[in-house]
C-alpha cells in the first residue's frame, strides 16, 4: 500500500523478497545493501537470526529523490522462510506493494517452490491481496550450482506465468540488482497506471530506471 | 485479535533514554579527546546530552545586548534545522568561532544531530572587524583573551570528529532499537500463538462436550434399546422353557436338544442387556459406591470359589496363591469390587482353552497408590490366565464396551467387552486403576489396584 507522508512529502513503497526456506532471500538484501550508494540507503536490519535463519524479518531502506523534491522510499523487506513461521510471513506480507519471488534453481528443491508459491497466494488473500494487485518477478537463485535450471526452462516458466523471470546467484551478487530493478520497473509501471505517480512525481518511467541504476551504480561499473 | 506490528516508529530520545548513561560516557570521552563542547539534538531541536566546553567568549558576548541578539539567533538556527541526508555542515558564529553539525540517521531518515563546536580554525588570528564593530563596549582585547580559550581544531578533522561522533550514536541508536524490534516481535508472535492455542483449546472444548454427550445419548439408547429387548426376550425363555418342560407335547431328544440351546443363548443375551443397562447407569452417574472396609482375603476367596465352578466343565485349574504378608483391608464398595472381579474372572475362563491355569494373588501395592496421581495407598489384586492373550494393540480397547461390536462377532474375543467396561468403570468409581499385561499365546493377567483409605481431600 503506497504511503503519503504529507510532512516528509514522502512516498514509501514496500517490496517484499518471499520464497522457500534458504532461497537466498536474505542474501539478495545483503548484496543490494553492498551495492546500494551509501547516499540512497540505510543500514540493512536483521532482527534476530538463529543460525543464519531469518525469525522475524529483515530490512534495507533506500530512496530516490524526485525533481519535484519529493522523496521516494522503499523499504525491502524478506520474510521468514521456514514454514513454521507462517504468522510473521504473512504479517510482512500486509500493505505490500510488490514481490520478488526468490526461488531456487536447484532441480531436487522444486517442491519447496511450489510449496511457497501456493503459501504465497494463500498469505496474499489472507491479507485481501490478489496477484494482479501486487506485481511480482520470480529469481531464480542459486544458478551457480550444479545441475540447476537451464535458461530455457527459466524461460518456460516466464512463459507459462506470464511474469518476468530473473536467474541470480545471490551469493556472487549477480542478478540481484537485475530483479530488483525489474519489479521496480513493473511497480512503477503499475504505479502510473493506477495513481499516475509518475506524472504526479515528474519521473517517467525512463527517469526512474535511470536512478535505479544510478543508486546500484556499483553493479554497472562491475559489469563494465 | 491485534495483527502483529512490524515496526516501532523510531525515536532518537525514546530510543537513547533507554540507555543514556551509555550515550553520555560516549560523548565525554569525545570531549575528553579534543576539549570541544558537544550537544545531541533529537529532530524537535531538544537536547539528549550535552557536554559543555570553555564559555568565557559567549559568556562575555551574552553581556552587550547586540551579541546577544545574535548569539540567541545563531543557537536557534541550529537548533531549529536539520541537516541533510549524509553530510556535514559548518556552521560560523559571528566571533570567528566554528561549529559542525552532523546528522544521525536511522534509515533513510535523519532523527537527529550532533553539534560539535564551538572551536577555532587554525587560521584565525584575530577577531572579525564585523564582531568587534558590532557594540563600542567590545574590548578587542579581552574578547580575544576569551576566545583563545576555545581549542583551535583543523576544519577537515572537525568534519571527520562529527560525522564520527554521529555515526557512534546512529549505530548505538540501531542496535538498541532493533532491541526493541526483536522484543517487540517477540511478545506480540507469543501473543499471537498465545491466541491460536486458546482459539484452538476452545475448538477441542466444544468437541469434548459434543463427544461426551453423543456418548451419553449412545449410553440411553442402549439402555432404552435392550429394556425393549428384554420382554419379547423374557417371553421368549419362557415359552422355550415351557416346551422343554413338555407342556406342548413330548419332544425328541434332537428337540430337547435344540431348545437347551435357545434357552441358554437366550439368557446369553438376557445377561448382556442387564450389562447394557447396568453400564448405562453408571455411565450416567445413576450408581452409588458405598465404601467400606472389606478384608481381601474374604474377596479372594469368593472370587476363587466362582471361578473353580466355572472352570470345572473344561477341567481349569483355579488357585489362590497364598498371601504373603498381611495385607491392609480395602476401603471399598465389597459388592462392586466382587463385580468387578467377577468380570475378569468371567473372562479369565472364557478365553483359557481346557487344562489350563487361573492364578489369584494379591499384595501390598501401597507405595505407588491406587492412581497414578494420588498417594492413596493401595492393593493390587491380580488374576492370571494361560488364555489366548491379547495382541498389544487391541490391549487399550478390551474396556471399550463396542470392542466386541466393532471386531464382529467371529472374532475370538466377542463377549468380552461389556463385562470388562462395568469393571473399568466400577474401578474408575472407587478412583483406582486397572492394568492389563498380555502375551498372545502365553496367557493375560489382569491386576486391579483399589484404596485401602477414603480418598484424600484432593479427589473430593
Ligand atoms: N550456492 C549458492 N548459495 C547461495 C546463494 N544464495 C544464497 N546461498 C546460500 O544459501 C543459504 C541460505 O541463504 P539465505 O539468504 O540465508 O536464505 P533465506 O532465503 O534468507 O533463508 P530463510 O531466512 O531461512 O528463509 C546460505 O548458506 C547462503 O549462503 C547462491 O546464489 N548460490
Ligand atoms: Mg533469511
């Protein structure tokens, strides 16, 4: 749910990383947070782990400044993957305004995306959400191991769910910045269509991409 | 039901209050470090903490009414703004003197700031002309004398020693709130489990009741269905006794022979429906137990003297095995407890094939209690069989008065269920406990603990 801070002519956006236990959820946040420019973001919250397992949740804050001199925050949120903390994921999951499916490319874990996709939906008409409200891109993570989806299967899956696919491999920061900016890119689009933010805030959706990629500037000088 | 709260919203005083003597400690040994004052302002300009440094300028200032006017202007200007996101910024007052003001941030947001100053830049060799043209009562020199009691401090470091400062207190401020997060979210998912098991303890609640009264209802329905039963049934023996007695004309021994059978099924099932109602009673609590004290050996004896007879057509052996210590007297209802024992009895034969054994024994069991709960002393009272045994996973249902039904009626151990649910229910009466040890094939002993005192003011 898109929040108006009137005093802090502030737009808050709220983006959650949802997927199977161990996708890598957390270590999308971790590699956006080293490439983020420290001028366009927070500290990267983790609250509470037990052994490397997100509790509760975790958070990095970044923003954009808009010529209009107002400010567009989002707050990257990832919940919880283990199924016994299914309150908290759906609790993360209210007022969300977009997703990043982090599932995992490794062929013998496909059921545990599934799994959560279906928790996914489940969460999301528990908080009076449907997939056409909140846009969504699927990563596929883990591309680094062996045995892992091919390209063209990713691309069956786009295919079949009409949504954009991503193949990451969090842990060398590849592909992180990739969904990232693809989701912002259909959120904005979403955005314009149903408020006209984008005419509201003077960003195109051109303009937009463009500070994206300025703030994970780091990601483009490594790609050259 | 409250949904759980992600996030607290962050407040610099709220959060350094918590622990503020921390804070202080921090900006001391800054102090201590360079001699230059420091102030923490939250967003609203109030002052978290503040170490004073040399004053004799500003104090000398606050005497002529113009510097004063402008010193007062000066301090509500950095009160009142907040630096931007991730800079520094130099402030002069009108003496020459500097300031810096760094922001802290939590987030993407800026929540509060550190004033470092006021010091002098190395450079300054003199007061500005503006400054000492500001009132003809300025002495240059005394003035002067009192500035140079500022520390002179190199603009680029002063840059450095209050974004440095700031950073300390941002990240003390993030570790302390996320604290408060994590209990925050700790307490509110423990309510939310808290409100599920209790949604969920109601749930299993109102299906107990629904249970026990379907039970109850099943429990009427049986008593109502063999009270009919019992008439027709009644009229039933008759009219086949009066046939055996020949009142409707001489039989053939085939004849006699049949009927001998009908009559004895007959009062088979005449016994079974007095099971029904008798267990129907106790069921609804319609039975009362008036305990008393009863010898045990008096109760073995009778028990072994049913069972001899009952054994005696397929040649069972049954013996009391002689006490060996004295053994306290029961507390109990003497009628209920021979009924009980005369079930297992009952049983012990049915199921023991020809020649075989019956052992009757008792002891002393007081140490461990007629209950598992209670400390009521007890007697353990058993019977023991060479009978077929019981498969271990059927052991928890031989008092299920449907067991039988549910097995049907060519399962060896049809007929047992009643009989054995009246004696798991008159020993539940007298708040004792019944065990049952089984091995197929080698036989069954059943022991029966019950109180040799009135129950403890716990149970009543
Ligand atoms: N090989 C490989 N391992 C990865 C990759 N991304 C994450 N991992 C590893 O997978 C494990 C789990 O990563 P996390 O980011 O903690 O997973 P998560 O989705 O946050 O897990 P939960 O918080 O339990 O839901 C860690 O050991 C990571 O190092 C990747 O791209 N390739
Ligand atoms: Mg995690």
């Amino acid at each position: 749910m898109v929040q108006f801070n009137l005093k802090k002519r502030e737009i808050t956006l709220k983006i959650v990383y949802y997927g199977p236990p161990l996708s890598g959820k957390t270590t999308n946040l971790q590699a956006l947070f080293t490439q983020a420019d420290q001028m366009n973001r927070g500290r990267l919250v983790t609250l509470e782990t037990k052994d490397d397992r997100t509790i509760y949740f975790d958070m990095l804050p970044v923003f954009l400044s808009a010529s209009t001199g107002h400010r567009l925050s989002f707050k990257l949120y990832t919940v919880p993957g283990q199924p016994l903390h299914n309150t908290t994921r759906r609790v993360v999951l209210r007022g969300v305004d977009a997703v990043a499916f982090i599932s995992t490319s490794q062929r013998d874990q496909l059921d545990a995306n599934s799994e959560s996709w279906a928790n996914y939906r489940e969460n999301l008409a528990a908080n009076h959400l449907d997939l056409h409200d909140v846009p969504t891109v699927i990563q596929f993570n883990k591309q680094d191991l062996p045995d892992s989806l091919k390209p063209e299967e990713i691309r069956a899956v786009q295919e079949y769910s009409g949504l954009p696919t991503f193949p990451a491999s969090a842990i060398h920061n590849t592909g992180c910045f990739e969904t990232l900016a693809g989701l912002l890119k259909r959120l904005w689009g979403h955005l314009a269509d149903r408020q006209a933010l984008d005419v509201r805030l003077g960003l195109s959706l051109e303009e937009f991409e463009q500070a994206i990629t300025r703030i994970f500037g780091n990601t483009m000088k490594r790609h050259g | 039901m409250d949904e759980l709260n992600l996030e607290l919203t962050f407040s610099l005083a709220d959060v350094a209050h918590k622990d503020r003597d921390l804070y202080r400690e921090v900006c001391q040994s800054y102090f201590d470090l360079y001699g230059v004052a420091i102030k923490v302002f939250d967003d609203n300009g109030s002052i978290l903490f503040e170490v004073p440094g040399p004053s004799a300028l500003c104090q000398y200032c606050f005497k002529i009414p113009p510097c004063r006017q402008a010193c007062i202007h000066l301090v509500n200007t950095i009160r009142r703004d907040l630096p931007p996101f991730q800079t520094v910024q130099k402030t002069t007052c009108f003496t020459g003197a500097e300031y810096r003001v760094a922001p802290i941030h939590y987030g993407t947001d800026v929540v509060g700031k550190v004033l470092f100053g006021p010091f002098l830049p190395p450079e300054l060799r003199d007061l500005p002309a503006e400054f000492l043209a500001m009132d003809r009562s300025i002495d240059s020199w005394e003035a002067w004398e009192a500035a140079k009691r500022f520390r002179r401090i190199n603009p680029r470091l002063a840059d450095q020693i209050a974004k440095n400062l700031a950073t300390v207190i941002e990240v003390m401020a993030f570790v302390g709130f996320k604290g408060l997060m994590t209990t925050n979210m700790h307490v509110q998912s423990l309510s939310e489990a808290f409100e599920e098991i209790n949604q969920k303890n109601q749930k299993l609640e109102s299906q107990i009741a629904r249970l026990r009264e379907l039970n109850n209802q099943r429990a009427s329905f049986l008593a109502a269905i063999s009270k009919e039963i019992k008439a027709p049934l009644t009229s039933l023996i008759g009219y086949a006794e009066m046939l055996q007695e020949g009142v409707g004309g001489a039989l053939t021994e085939d004849q006699k022979e049949f009927l001998k059978t009908i009559i004895d099924q007959g009062e088979s099932l005449f016994a079974i429906t007095q099971t029904i109602e008798e267990l129907s009673r106790i069921e609804r609590g319609q039975v009362e137990i008036t305990p008393k004290p009863v010898a045990v050996v008096d109760l073995l004896d009778r028990i072994v003297r049913q069972g001899k007879r009952l054994g005696a057509p397929r040649d069972i052996q049954v013996k009391l095995i002689p006490l060996q210590d004295p053994i306290p007297d029961l507390f109990v209802d003497p009628d209920k407890v021979h009924s009980i024992l005369q079930r297992i009895m009952n049983n012990a034969v049915k199921f023991t094939p020809s020649g075989g054994h019956i052992e009757v024994s008792a002891r002393d069991d007081s140490f461990f209690g007629a209950t598992h709960n209670s400390d009521n002393p007890a007697v353990a009272i058993s019977i023991q069989d060479t009978g077929i045994g019981i498969p271990p996973e059927h052991v928890g249902q031989i008092f299920d008065p449907f067991f039988t039904v549910h097995r049907g009626p060519e399962h060896p151990y049809s007929g047992t269920g009643v009989g054995l649910a009246i004696a798991k229910a008159y020993t539940d009466a007298h708040a004792g406990r019944i065990l049952v040890q089984s091995t197929p094939g080698q036989g069954t002993t059943v022991t029966v603990f019950l109180p040799t005192e009135p129950p403890g003011p716990l149970e009543q």
